[in-house]
C-alpha cells in the first residue's frame, strides 16, 4: 500500500480503465476501507467503468452514507455511467435526501443518463422547484438527455422565468437536444433579448438544431451586431 493517497487514487482509476472484474474486489476494498477520501472516490470512479453487479449496492451504500461529499459526487456519477434501471429509485431517495448542492447536481445528471418515468418527474420537479442554481442546471441537462413530451413545458418555463443565467442557457440547450419546434418563438426572444451574453450565445445552438428559416434573420442580427 503507497503511502501517497494521490497515487492510491491513480492506480484505483487505472483499475477501472482496464475494465477487469478481477479488479472489483480490490477497488471495494479502499471503497469501504482507505481513511483518505480522494482514494475512496477514486474507487468509486473506478467501479463506475467495470460493468460489475458487486459495484452497485456498493455505490448505492456509498452514496448514502459517505461523511465526504467528493465521495458522494463519484458515486453518482459512477452510478450514471452504470446505468441499471433499480438505481434510479436510491437515486432519487439520495436527491431528496442530500445536503449538499454540488452532489444533488451529480445526482440529477446521473438521473438523467438513467432516464425513465421516475426520473423525468423528479428532475421536473427539481427543476421548477430546487433552491440550489447549480440543481436546476442539471436537471435541465437531464432532461435534455431523458426527452419526451412532457418535459418540454418545464424546460420553456425555465428559459423564461429562471433567474439564473447558467439555467435558462441549460434549458435552451436541453430545448435544442430535444429539437423541440414549439421552442422556437422563445429561444429566438431569448437571442434577442436575453440580459445575459453567455445564454443568448447558447440560444444559437438549438436555433441551428432546429434548422427553421424563420431563425436566419435574428442569427445574422446576432452575427452582425
């Protein structure tokens, strides 16, 4: 055992690249046992890139229940990339439950990769109800990954009502993932007159999603100012 946690950590990922599951045991060992949190979630990270059906009540138990939030955070997202239909109800259970902001946006983008009905209804209510910028961001990336009618409606609300900038531009692109044409009279406000820069430039891509020629003129006024 290196005595440095960040070449622990290093080698638990080099683990998980070479996607070997006599790698599993191991990795579930300084998953559960290393003191430094940067090797846990290191393991964690790793478990995420071998497709093991030991990694995911381990993950799940991780996190739940991990004191370190970089640990919770790299379960998740190893949870997402896992991609097993039975994590999304812990998941959402986990979303509830946590404190802190930096997980619960891990959590909602690892929804969104899982996607399904469950987890469509909880990003839309994340998005139209969390208190956290960086929780509503990701619910709309996730919904822009899960798709499906009825997450349009939340996702124009957020491009016209969100007071955060991050957010309207995540919905506008989540809009334009999901090419959704009855976006277009919104997004192309949004070019026109949104106060933020940074989401009128991200109003550009689903404009160019859409290909509508009603856009042409705006984007050229955009181009041209």
């Amino acid at each position: 055992k290196d005595k440095d946690a960040k070449i622990r950590s290093k080698a638990a990922v080099a683990l998980g690249k070479i996607a070997n599951t006599e790698a599993v045991r191991p990795l579930l060992g300084m998953l559960y046992s290393d003191e430094e949190s940067e090797v846990r979630a290191g393991a964690a990270e790793a478990l995420g890139l071998i497709d093991c059906p030991e990694a995911f009540p381990a993950l799940i138990q991780v996190l739940c229940g991990d004191k370190d939030s970089k640990v919770r955070m790299a379960a998740a997202a190893a949870l997402g990339k896992i991609r097993r239909d039975t994590a999304a109800a812990p998941l959402i259970q986990a979303l509830a439950a946590e404190k802190d902001s930096a997980v619960r946006w891990r959590i909602a983008l690892a929804l969104g990769k899982l996607g399904g009905a469950a987890a469509r209804e909880v990003l839309i209510d994340a998005l139209a109800a969390a208190r956290h910028k960086e929780v509503r961001e990701s619910a709309a990336d996730g919904l822009g990954l899960i798709g499906g009618p009825t997450c349009i409606p939340p996702l124009l609300t957020a491009l016209t009502t969100d007071k955060d900038g991050d957010v309207r531009g995540s919905a506008a692109f989540a809009l334009g993932t999901l090419r959704c044409t009855q976006a277009l009279p919104e997004l192309i406000k949004t070019l026109n007159t949104d106060n933020a820069g940074e989401v009128r430039g991200r109003a550009g891509y689903p404009l160019g999603r859409l290909k509508n020629s009603a856009a042409i003129p705006h984007l050229v006024t955009a181009f041209n100012f």
